[in-house]
C-alpha cells in the first residue's frame, strides 16, 4: 500500500500502530522506506510513546497493560456489556503466554486482560488519548 501512495506522489508517511501484535512489520516497513529516494518515514507505536505513558502513568500508578483501563476508552466498549469492578491481578509471566496456542492463553488468562482495573473514569481515559492525538500531530507535522 505505501509503494502505491509513492508512486502517486507521496513522500512522507507516518504508521500509527494501534497493536503490539503489529510490531513486527516495522523493520521491513523502514527498510522500504530507507530504499525509497525522498521518502521520510516514521513507525510510532502510539500507546508505547513517552507521553502516553507519562499521561497513564499519572491516571493508574500500575502498569497499563493489554485489555485492561488502558484500551477502554468510550468508543471501544460494547454497549450492554458490563466489566468488572475489581482489578484483576497482573499477570506474572507474559513471556510464557508468547509460546502458548490462543486457546490455552485464553484458558490460563481468561479475558485477555493481562492486569489492572478494567475502567477509569472517561475523564482520565481521555487524558491518555488526547496526549496520544497531540502525539501524533505533532509527528505528522515533523514529516
């Protein structure tokens, strides 16, 4: 997709990612791009930034983890499904999840969430977001 927005012309692309599942397609993305005369390029990971995890950090002492408060903002949730109002313990050893097949990490996580409240108030959810907007703005216009 990005050889054919080159070829129309374009020369300054920024990737947002939105999962670490994603990850593994940076390096041959900048390798694409380092190929390319003229083309700047930038992989941004926006829940991994500084900002962002000063911003969580500032809302929920503990690790912002997948699945939990951190990935629960009004628009992800779906409409009669009520969550949790405990926190979940963290989960201990997530290296340990990287080898297993889906269905036994869901057994031996259950929910997906790897730790944490599973909500905080919108307000501190939108702090957290919005220092990811004003992120990726700012990167948008160093293109």
């Amino acid at each position: 997709m990005l050889g054919t927005l080159h070829r129309q012309g374009f020369r300054g692309f920024l990737v947002v990612n939105g999962h670490g599942g994603n990850v593994p397609a940076q390096e041959p993305l900048e390798r694409w791009a380092a190929a390319q005369e003229g083309v700047r390029f930038r992989f941004h990971s926006w829940w991994d930034s500084p900002a962002v995890r000063d911003a969580a950090s500032a809302v929920y002492p503990g690790e912002a983890t997948h699945a939990s408060w951190f990935e629960n903002f009004p628009w992800t949730r779906l409409a009669g499904v009520p969550l949790p109002e405990a926190e979940k313990p963290m989960v201990t050893d997530r290296e340990a999840l990287r080898e297993l097949a889906p269905e036994a990490v869901k057994a031996a996580i259950g929910d997906g969430s790897y730790g944490g409240p599973y909500q905080v108030p919108d307000e501190d959810g939108m702090r957290v977001w919005g220092a990811g907007v004003q992120e990726v703005r700012a990167l948008i216009e160093s293109l």
